[in-house]
C-alpha cells in the first residue's frame, strides 16, 4: 500500500472534519440569532402586531430548530410588558436535509407544545384579530398561491383557546387540544411517518376525541380517519360572523361525512371523500336600513367523490341544489350586487389570476338545479325593474376546470310565465348553446326598452337560437355567433296609444347568423305580416320616429369610433301591410292611405356605402276601404345607400324598373306643394305604365322615364274663392319619354296627346289681375351653385306629339269692370300637329273649332310652333256672330255707353317671321251696333262713339274695320293687345278731328273734306270746292244718319281789301247792265267785262261816285287815269262786320247749294251760325265753309 496516498487521505478526511465542526460551531452560535432576527421583522409585517420570541436554539448535527416563548402581542401600542394575543411555548422544527434538494421547507416532524391563543368577540361581528385577517387576506391577494413545503408528522400538543363574547358576557374554552397530521406535503419525496391522524380537546369541559385506523405494515402506510357531523344548527354561532364580510348567514343546517387519507406511495398524498349538505341555508347581503336576502335553498347536496388538497385536485361526484333563490341587484349607480361581492373575495386583479399549480384540477361529474328561482332588481334604469326567472331547472355533465372533457349542459325556466329552456355543451374554452323561447312576451324588458326607446314595445317572441362561442387561441380570435334558423314576434305593437304607431301579425327572422365579434349579420328571409304604420309628423316638422329614440346621458369624451357592421338579408318581404300617414308639417296637413302593401326585395346590403343593386317588387292600394281606391305596382330594382356615406353617383340612392300606377290619388300629396301654388288640388288621378330610372347623386336629381301617362278627374279650385279653375277629365300622353339630370329637365318626348272633355276658367279680378297669373307663388331667387359641370343651363328637348283637343269649355269673367262680365267657350274641340323646340322651320298644323258665348263660332286654323325661339306662327282665327250686348260692360266703362244691339264677326291673321318679325291683320266685321244711354259711372269716359259708329257703319249699318300690327316679339316691349286698343282710340278720335276720314275710309291720309275754300272776299264755288262736294255728297247720301252742319267763315282784317274789290267790280258789273246792249262792245248780258269795256264803265261808275274827286282849277273834274280812279273808288268803299257776316253766310249758302244741286237730302243739311273771327287758326286766314259732321 502506498503510505503517501493513505496520509494524504487522512489529511483530507480530517480537514473535513474540521471544516464541519467549525460549520457546527458557526451554525448552532449564529443561526438562533439570524432566525430570531428575521421571524420578528418578518412576522411582525405580515400580521401587523408585535411578534417577539424569548430563545432559538439550534443543533446542527440533528438539523434541529427550536423556538421557545413565542408571542403575538394583543392589538394597540406596542408596550413593555405586553399582553399577548397568541402564546407558544415551543416550537420544535426536526428539518431535513432534502430542502436544498427541492429549495422548499421540508421536515421530518413539527411539534408546537402549549399553543395559547386569546379571541373576544365585541359584538356584530367583529372580533379583536380582525385586524390581523385583513392583513393576511392582503398578503394571500399579492401572493402566488399555496407555498411549496413538505411536512411530516406534525403535532400540537396541549393547546388551548379561550374566547370571550362580550356583548353576551360569555367565555368559552377549549382545552387539552391535541391535533396529529401524519403530513403535508405538496412536492413529493418520502420520510419516516411515525404519526396517525388525531384530534382531540376538551370544549368547555366536554371531551372530544377522533381516531383513525392506521395498517403500519401496508407498502403505503395508508391512514384513514372518518369525520361526522349531522344537523349542527348555526343559528348559535351566527353573533361570532365577521362584520367585514358583506354578507351575513342567516340561518342553515350542516350535515357532514367525511372520510381523510393519508397515503405514502411515490409521494405524500391526503385524499378526502365524503358527503356534505347544508339544508334550509339564508345568506343576506349587508344593506341599510336593512340587510336584503342574497342566496337561499331548501338542500345542498355535495358528494366528494375525491379532493387531494396538496395537488390541488377536486372531483365532485355530485352538487345538486334544490330550490335556491338568488337575489341579484344593481343599484343606481350601476354597481351589481354581485360586483361587491367579488371585490371583497378578490380586491385586486392580480389576486384573479393566480398561476394554477400544475396538475390542478376541478372536476364536478353532475351538477343540477331543481325548482330554482333567480330574482332580477335594478334601480338603475328611470322605471325599476323586478324579474323572477323561476321554476329554474338545470343540468350539467363532465364539467372540469381545465377542461378535460365535453360538458353537456340543459336546463328549463319560465320567466314572468313564458317558457324558456336551452342544451349545449362546453369545454370551458369554447361552448355551443340552442336557447328555446316560447311566445316570451317582450314587455318583460320594457324597463330597458324605455331606456333607449319611447314608444312601449309589446309582442310574443318565439325563438330558437344556437349560441357558439369560442375563446382566443394563439393567433386565433375568439368568436360569438348566433344562428337561429327562426325567430317569431308575433301581435307586436310600438306605442301605447290606439292604434299604436306600429304594429304587426308577425315579424319573422329566418336563418339569422350575427357574428358578434366580426360585427357581421346575415338573415336568410326577414318577413313583415299586416304590419300597420301610423306614420305622423307635428306641427313643428318632426316625425314620430325622431322622437322615439331617448336622448342618451352625456359622456366626458367621445370613445372610439368602431368599425360599422355588415348586414346580409337574403330577402325582405312585407305582405297586407297598411300605412296611414298624417302629416301636420305641411301646410294644410296631409293625410294618405296605403293598402295591402306587399314587398319583396333579393339580396340586400343595407348598411354598405356603395351597395348592389336589389330586385325588388312593390305593389299597394290607396286610400281606405270605403273611399277612393288606387294602385302602384313596381317591379325593378333599388340602391339604398347606408346612412352618412358620400353619395357619389355610383353609390347613390337609385330606383329602376317597371312602374304602373293605376288612378293614384295625387292630391292626397297636394301638401307637399303648397308653398309653390296659390291653387286647390281638390281631386286628380294618375295612372302610368312603363319604365323609370330614378337616381338621386349629390349634384341632384337624375330621372329616365319611358311610359304611357293618364290624368283622370283633375280637379283645380282656386284657393281663395273656391270657384273650380281647372277640370279635364282624361289627359293622356302615350309614349312619353322624360329625362333629367343634376334637378334640370333634359328631354320631354311625347308620341301623341289627347285631352278629353276638359275645362278652365280665366277671370279677371277687381284689380285687374289674371287668376292664371298669381297660380304659383312667387320666391326670391336663390343663388345657384354648380357642382355638376354636364349640369349647364341647356334648354331641354322637347318633342310633342300630334296633340287632339274634344269638348273643352273655357268659362272667361271679368269683375275689373262694373258690372261684371262673363262668357264661355264651349264645345271646343281640335288638333295640333307634332311640335319640337329644335326644329326652327318646321311649324305644326293647327284646327280648332268652338263656340263663344254661346252665339258665336270659333275657328282657329294655320301653323304654330310655340316651343322654338323666336316662336313660329302662321294662324288665322274667326269668330262669327258673337252678340256683342254681352259686351256692355266693357263698352261701359272703356266707352262710357253701354251696348244695345249688334254682332261681331272677326277674323285674325297672325305671322311671325324668323327674325322675331309680327305681322297681324285685325279684320272686324260689326253688324247693327247700337250703343245704349251713357253710362253713369264716375270715371266713364266720354268718346264719340255713337258719331264713330255712325261714320263707320254703311247704309246697312255693317261696319268693317281692318287694323293692321306689326313689330318685333324680341321687343320687351312690344304688345299686340295694348296696339290694337289704341288703333281704336285712335278710330274713335278721328270721328271728332277727322269724321271724313272715317267717312270715306281714308284711316292713313289726311283729306280735309270737310273744309271747302273759297277766294278772298267771294262766296262762289269753284271747281275744286265742287269736286269736294261731290264727294261729300256721295259719302252723306250713302249714310242716311249723318247730318251735316255749313258752316261759312269770314275775317274782315284779311278779306279787307279783297272784299273792296269784290263791291267795285260789282259796281262796274252795275254799270254795264244800266247800259242799252248796243252801247257795249261786248252786246253779251252775261258775259264777263272786256277790258276795253272797263275803262268806260269804271270811268263812269266813278262820275256817280259821291266819293270826293280832284278838280282843275276851273273847278272841273279832273280826268284821271284808271288806276286813280280805282284807288280813289276803293277807299270810299266802306267795310263793316256786317258785310263780313253776310260774306260768311253767302258762302254757307253757296255750299248747301251746290249740295242740294248734288241731291243730297234737304234733311241731311243745315247751316250753322257764320263765323268772323279767324282766332281758330294760327297760321293766315284761309276763307272757307266747315261741313261738321253728327248724328243728330
């Protein structure tokens, strides 16, 4: 043997004995200071009371720990000497060396000797050590769950418990107590168990003492002791409840069995099985003034199938509960009952998720309610809620925590006498649930109904819904969806009022699936049996709906806008449905009837911005059972765009399809258009049948029509006087196309128009005012914007048509004049070819054919485009024999004589060219006009028209007057009615300014007939004058009425001198015819003076002049050159007034004459008082003789 090795070994062997001693040495001197140090602080904190120890020893080399006189100080000022809450006399830890091995506490015994422990009770629940539980609660919510230790053979030996009540005065003892645990262990690993399980104590001098059998030579050493406890009563031990706990027992009964396992085979195990019950069990819930019950049952039945306490498993064989009745409340701030609960159980989240020890496990094989009853409060909503879920009855298989298996799950209720009852299964991670409801009557929830919601809802619901939700997964979301493949509100009803706003048959929901989480919901069918909607708006302009809703509570900020929802409806129908709509908003208020509504819809996603377009076939009746019936019918399809979205034109609201009305009621609606109209839509009729394409984009309104439109029974009464304005009983356009883009009209199309047996009346107010003229009501003009640049002001196209007139009447009045006048049109009847706006040159052909005022014809022939600019025109119109007396109103007051007799016949022709150019030819034909007495209005006029009358008309009393027009329809000014009233003022004025001209038609020129001139100073009539009066002649004895009046003028300062000359040839013709014939050189008695002769006789006439005569100087006279003698003559002459006068009259004779020489009756003339005064005239005198023309 090799000696160096063996001492080397020994130098080894005894350096580890040393190194131990000196570890034991260091150890049993330091470790008692160390433990004592740390237990105090440590403990101290954890319980919140002083804790101090008297003495630690520890031996080393047994691994032996021991604490002598420890002490829990009592509650209040830490205080020398203090009085202690908990005494020990020792505490004897025998630990293993196997805790560096698992870096947890293992030991091969525990012995506590003589624990000492002080409990009061000061009444209501509150105990002294209060204090102390509240901070160990606090340190078990921060901790990690149960500590890892492996304890063998525990004992307490001699304790003791000495516990005051003091409100009651009463002590009580337990003594002698002895409690012997063969082990705790929840991390394995094997030691020496020299312990069976006992406990054993003296209670208030009472003995009481437990055994168990214990098989010492089995390989597992398996202990087994039994506990038994049947109705203890816990009414007596009800004062000692803690007052922190928001509950409080009432009362209960508890029965127990139970059977405790200690067994040794890779490890430790305890294993406790049994059977506990707590029958007729009240527990409340702490309230002011009161408490209020919580939780109650008649049994409780737990069947502990196994629970290994230091694993952490649980298997509950059964949990069954008969008739229990929880109460669950949310007060008014919101807070359930249930919450305070919990966060008293669990104050904090942390202390909520706890890491599970592994392997744990719960386990409970079949858990059942039967009779059960859960009781619903809530006094946080504005009507309090009181519900009971009774006959509550409940099964469930194979629930586990982790789950293991698949539960099933079933269970049955009624609530407020309705049935409810579901089946499912679960595994804790995901469940699926068919919930069954059976005609559950929905005013159940009114309460939260009420809270989002003013009108009462009522109805019956039946469903069956499948529940399926699932929780997260790694990367895989949970999910919740509902399926129901049908679900029924049968006799629903919105409103408490009758009838209610809405209400229906039945409302079904077929193959609904709502995926909650990805906020997705799709309905195969969802149908609306006989719904009724009473659809009303106030005075105000709200409807109904706007304020159904209930306005919500205001938040601090707005949260998070979420992601909108996606809803699929396979189909939508609504069948016998009915609407009433009362409409107070408008003026006038509207009122419509809808009846046997029937709708179905295809596909529909009606909460997508840009939606597809949806079949859709809609078809009802108007207007009530005993009234006025109509009909639409719509097969098309329609856009619905989700509210808030941009309404471009691609995802703008959009109809198309078939329509066909049939006798709408329109004037139903007439409301809606009482602010544009001064008239009365008593009653019209529209029926359509064809194609219509409606759009409706931001830039406005876009319409495609193609169809046959009828007007029926249309109805017009003036607002103000309630006289019918307009009444045609058929309109109808056949193939008419309408087009409109951004609001504007496009394109008017119509193949052919008819209108049958209609009527209008045009009147004339006290004002002057037209009625058609103030139909629509007149609005400042707004200032319009263009978002659409193709929406430029572009005149539409507009193609009509042949276009046929029968049986129409216009009923004309005129209350502008007094007395009022009135006249029809009837039986107006014609046609009127096709019409374009685009076709300048095209004009269309024009006939119609009526009657005026029932006497007269009317007949309107020719060509008129009325739609292009300048409008095209080439008509003829004629009016034959209208009896003019029903126009004395108007001859009275524009006249100022009314009319007695006479008739009217005219004819019109009107032209426009293409440059705007109008040609009108008035031709009146008026037949034995007579006009009346003069009227006595005040502001009657006084025109000559009877002279007029009388110088127009012919010996047959025919009267034909042509006024010609013509002017520019560019012109704003120019007006065809205001030229041809005053082309007959201006008629009328010439009967006093120019009656002659009205004699002989000559309406241009300016013939002065009724003036004839005469020489100066000379009354005859020379062959000018005559050729005058031979045409006045033929004028008067054509028009018997006329009476003539000569007038003869004479001016003494201007005819003077003429009027000498005149006397001193009349002088000289004196003395010519004194003469014998043969002493002349002209023998002629009537022929005129020669010149020869006239020298002669002047020279003679101017001998017997008594005129004075120059003389020579023997007193003769002297002979003078004729020229002399002529001015000496003349100024002897003498001229006065008189001659003039006598001048003035021989000329008026003259006239009359040369009239009667013409066979003019003697009746027609007269001779008028002479005039001498030329003041009349500004300009030179001219001589002549007036012919005034009059009828009387």
């Amino acid at each position: 043997m090799n000696m160096h090795l063996v001492q080397r070994w020994l130098r080894w062997v005894m350096w580890g004995l040393l190194g131990l001693l000196v570890f034991w040495l260091i150890s049993w001197a330091a470790v008692p200071c160390w433990v004592q140090w740390q237990v105090e602080k440590q403990a101290s904190q954890a319980l919140g009371r002083v804790v101090k120890i008297d003495e630690v020893a520890f031996l080393p080399w047994s691994m032996v720990l021991t604490l002598r006189g420890l002490h829990l100080a009592k509650a209040g000022p830490a205080v020398e000497p203090f009085e202690a809450q908990l005494s020990v006399d020792e505490v004897e830890i025998n630990a293993s060396v196997q805790s560096l091995f698992f870096w947890a506490p293992v030991a091969d015994a525990i012995v506590v000797r003589n624990p000492v422990l002080q409990l009061s009770h000061h009444g209501q629940g509150r105990f002294d050590v209060d204090d102390v539980l509240a901070q160990i609660s606090s340190a078990s919510a921060q901790g990690t769950g149960m500590p890892r230790m492996s304890l063998f053979n525990i004992s307490v030996v001699g304790g003791a418990l000495r516990f005051l009540n003091e409100p009651l005065s009463v002590t009580h003892s337990l003594t002698d107590l002895r409690l012997d645990m063969p082990f705790l262990s929840n991390i394995g690993g094997k030691r020496e168990v020299a312990t069976h399980p006992r406990l054993a104590f003296k209670l208030n001098g009472s003995t009481f003492d437990t055994d168990a059998q214990t098989t010492p030579f089995a390989a597992d050493r398996n202990t087994h002791a039994r506990f038994q406890v049947k109705g203890i009563d816990v009414t007596p031990y009800l004062p000692y409840w803690p007052a922190a706990w928001p509950v409080q027992l009432s009362k209960g009964q508890l029965d127990m069995d139970l059977a405790l396992d200690f067994r040794q085979q890779d490890k430790p195990e305890v294993l406790i099985t049994g059977h506990v019950a707590v029958r007729d069990m009240l527990l409340k819930e702490r309230s002011q003034p009161q408490d209020l019950p919580l939780l109650s049952w008649s049994s409780l039945d737990l069947k502990l199938a196994s629970w290994r306490p230091l694993d952490g498993v649980l298997n509950v064989a059964a949990l069954s509960l008969d008739q229990p009745v929880l109460h669950v409340r949310r007060d008014a701030a919101g807070v359930l009952n249930m919450a305070r609960l919990q966060n008293f159980l669990s104050t904090t989240e942390s202390a909520q998720s706890k890491p599970a020890k592994p392997g744990a496990l719960l386990a409970l094989d079949h858990f059942e309610i039967a009779g059960g009853q859960l009781n619903w409060q809530d006094a946080a909503t504005n009507q309090p809620v009181n519900l009971s879920l009774t006959h509550l009855d409940f099964q469930a298989q194979g629930l586990s925590w982790p789950s293991r298996q698949v539960a099933t799950l079933a269970g049955k209720a009624k609530l407020a006498g309705d049935s409810l009852s579901w089946s499912g299964t679960s595994d804790l991670t995901s469940a699926k649930v068919l919930l069954k409801s059976q005609e559950v009557a929905l005013k159940t929830a009114a309460p939260y109904w009420a809270e989002l919601f003013r009108p009462a809802l009522n109805g019956k619901l039946t469903a069956d819904v499948n529940i399926d939700w699932r929780s997260a997964v790694g990367t895989t979301p949970s999910s919740l969806i509902l399926k129901s493949t049908h679900i029924r509100v049968s006799d629903g009803a919105l409103g408490v009022t009758d009838p209610p706003d809405l209400a229906w048959s039945e409302l079904a929901l077929d193959q609904l699936e709502v995926d909650v989480f990805q906020q997705k919901a799709s309905a195969g069918r969802v149908g609306l049996n006989r719904p009724l909607v009473n659809l009303t708006r106030n005075a105000k302009g709200r409807w109904m709906v706007e304020d159904w809703r209930v306005p919500g509570k205001p938040t601090a900020s707005p949260g998070p806008a979420s992601d909108a929802w996606r809803l699929d409806l396979g189909s939508l129908q609504i069948k016998d449905g009915a609407l009433t709509l009362d409409d107070r908003g408008v003026t006038g208020g509207a009122s419509f009837h809808v009846r046997h509504l029937n709708l179905r819809t295809g596909s529909w996603q009606p909460l997508l911005s840009s939606p597809q377009l949806t079949p859709i076939q809609l078809d009802f009746s108007t207007g009530t059972a005993q009234g006025e019936t109509g009909k639409l019918a719509f097969d098309g399809a329609f856009r619905w765009p989700a509210p808030g979205s941009v309404t471009s034109h691609d995802a703008a609201l959009m109809v198309k399809g078939q329509l066909k009305l049939t006798r709408f009621p329109l004037h139903r609606l007439k409301a809606y258009g009482a602010d544009h109209v001064n008239f009365d839509l008593r009653r019209t009729e529209v029926g359509y049948d064809g194609n219509m394409d409606l759009t409706w984009p931001a830039q406005g309104l876009g319409l495609d029509a193609q169809g046959q439109l009828t007007v029926e029974n249309l109805r017009v009464f003036d607002a103000a006087q309630g006289q019918a304005l307009v009444d045609i009983q058929a309109l109808n356009l056949n193939g008419l196309s309408l087009s409109a883009r951004a609001g504007a009209l496009r394109q008017v199309k119509v193949s052919d128009i008819a209108l049958q047996d209609f009527f209008a009346r045009l009147a004339i107010d006290a004002q002057g005012h037209l009625n058609l003229q103030s139909m629509l009501k007149t609005h400042p003009p707004q200032q319009q914007v263009a978002n659409d640049p193709s929406a430029a002001d572009v005149s539409p196209l507009i193609e009509l048509g042949p276009i046929a007139l029968v049986n129409g009447r216009v009923a004309f009045s005129d209350s502008f004049i007094r007395p009022r006048y009135s006249a029809d049109i009837t039986d107006l009847s014609g046609s009127l070819g096709a019409l374009s706006n685009r076709s300048s040159g095209a004009l269309a052909d024009i006939s119609m054919l009526g009657k005026v005022a029932g006497s007269g014809s009317l007949e309107v022939t020719g060509r008129i485009n009325p739609l292009t600019r300048p409008v095209g025109l080439d008509v003829r119109g004629k009016v034959s024999d209208l009896e003019l007396p029903q126009l004395s109103p108007y001859s009275s007051k524009y006249a100022g004589y009314g009319i007695e007799r006479g008739k009217l016949s005219a004819e019109v022709h009107y032209r426009i060219g293409a440059e705007g150019q109008l040609k009108a030819d008035h031709q009146l034909t008026l037949k034995q006009l007579r006009f009346g007495e003069r009227s006595d209005r005040a502001d009657a006029p006084n025109l000559p028209v009877k002279l007029a009358v009388a110088l127009l008309a012919d010996r047959h009393g025919v009267i034909d007057l042509n006024l010609p027009i013509s002017g520019s329809i560019n012109d704003p000014d120019f007006r065809v009615g205001p030229l041809v009233w005053r082309m007959v003022l201006s008629l009328i004025g010439k009967a006093v300014l120019s009656p002659f001209s009205l004699l002989s038609g000559a309406f241009a020129s300016e013939d002065q007939l009724q003036q004839i001139d005469f020489a100066l100073g000379q009354s005859d009539v020379d062959a000018a004058a005559r050729q005058k009066l031979e045409a006045v002649a033929k004028l008067v004895i054509e028009k018997p009425v006329v009476r003539l009046t000569v007038v003869g003028q004479a001016d003494l300062d201007a005819e003077r001198v003429a009027w000498r000359q005149v006397k001193l040839r009349e002088m000289v013709d004196a003395e010519k015819s004194r003469r014998p014939l043969g002493e002349s050189k002209n023998a002629s008695p009537v022929s005129a003076v020669s010149q020869d002769d006239y020298a002669a006789l002047l020279q003679a006439v101017y001998r017997r002049s008594p005129v004075p005569k120059p003389r020579n100087a023997l007193g003769l006279v002297k002979a003078l050159p004729a020229a002399d003698m002529e001015a000496l003559l003349l100024a002897g002459i003498a001229v006065e007034e008189a001659d003039m006068r006598d001048l003035a009259e021989a000329r008026a004779e003259k006239v009359r004459a040369a009239l009667l020489a013409l066979n003019v009756p003697a009746g027609q003339i007269f001779l008028g008082s002479p005039a001498t005064s030329s003041t009349a005239s500004a300009g030179p005198f001219v001589p002549k003789a007036l012919l005034v023309v009059s009828t009387d």
